[in-house]
C-alpha cells in the first residue's frame, strides 16, 4: 500500500489548521455557533484521521492558538482547555485509525472517529473539572456542553468526515486504505 509522504501530511495539516483558523470565523454571525457547531473539531480530527497522530496532535495544538491570535476565537479564557481537547482529538483518532484494521475503510473512519469524540470530550471534562474549573464543574454541565448543546456539531462530524475522507481518496489526494486489487 502506498503511503502518504511526509511533505503531503505536513501539506495537509498545514491546511486543517487554516481551517482552524477560518471556520469559526464562518460560523462566527450564529450566536453560540461553536459551542453547537464545533466548526474547529472538523478539521483537527480529519487531520488526525487522514495524516495520522503526530499530525493530529499538533494540528490539535496549533489550530486553536493561531484562532486565538489571529481572530480572538477561542477567547484566552477557554483557550488552554481547547487546546486539550482538540490535541486528544487529532491525537486519538491518528492512534486509533493506526491500529485499527477491520479490512473495511469505512468501519475503521467510524470506529476512529467515534474512539476520538468520545476521548476528546472525557479528556476536555477531566481537565476543566481537575484544573481549569475545579470544584465548580458538573457532571451535568459536561453532558451539557459536550453532548447536548454540541449535537449539531457530532452528527454533523460523524456524516461529513468519513464522506470528506473518501472524497479526497476518491480525488486521488490521499491513497486508499485498502487498495483494490484486480
């Protein structure tokens, strides 16, 4: 199977991180727009799934910083957190798209996918109810925040994603998981 070369990943993930930085900015006129949309999870988790974890991890990093320096989303307030969270976001779904192998494409995006939502979100709620927000952090208000108000922002992940995944292997961009043989 051929491999994506470093140049093509460092390509790709320079570009999820400009997507970092200009899809807030899109949704930025819908009030409360990126705690429902999570427009900036997208790219950091495509990155991951697509690149793998080293480049998931930093584009995790640097998206939201280069947002924060650049638009002012996320404000300084939520920004170290942020940075938590999408970091566990690039970094798991690369680790676990490595290592997952069912033979289909599309179970393993899913499987991925899924593994990283779910991490990206218990990693976010440990460290506000540990550090950032200590004492003063609910179970309540994680489930809140992080399922029910950003519902829009999973389904529209879990659709999109594995649909922008295909396309760009389609296209020819990135090569197939599981090559065909004829």
């Amino acid at each position: 199977m051929k491999k994506l070369s470093y140049v093509k990943k460092a390509i790709l993930t320079a570009a999820c991180i400009a997507l970092c930085v200009v899809l807030p900015m899109a949704f930025h006129a819908i009030p409360n727009a990126g705690n429902i949309y999570c427009p900036m999870h997208m790219p950091v988790l495509l990155c991951g799934l697509v690149c793998g974890w080293p480049f998931g991890l930093l584009c995790g990093a640097a998206g939201p910083l280069l947002s924060s320096l650049f638009t002012g989303m996320p404000s300084m307030a939520y920004l170290p957190s942020m940075i938590i969270e999408l970091a566990a976001y690039g970094l798991t779904a690369g680790l676990v798209m490595r290592f997952v192998h069912t033979k289909r494409a599309m179970a393993d995006l899913y499987i991925s996918l899924i593994a990283a939502l779910l991490a990206g979100r218990i990693v976010a709620g440990a460290s506000r109810a540990l550090i950032f927000a200590s004492g003063s952090y609910s179970m309540e208000a994680w489930i809140t925040s992080y399922f029910v108000t950003a519902l829009p922002g999973l389904l529209i992940q879990l659709i999109l994603l594995p649909a922008i995944a295909f396309a760009l292997e389609k296209a020819r961009l990135i090569p197939a998981r599981y090559p065909r043989t004829a």
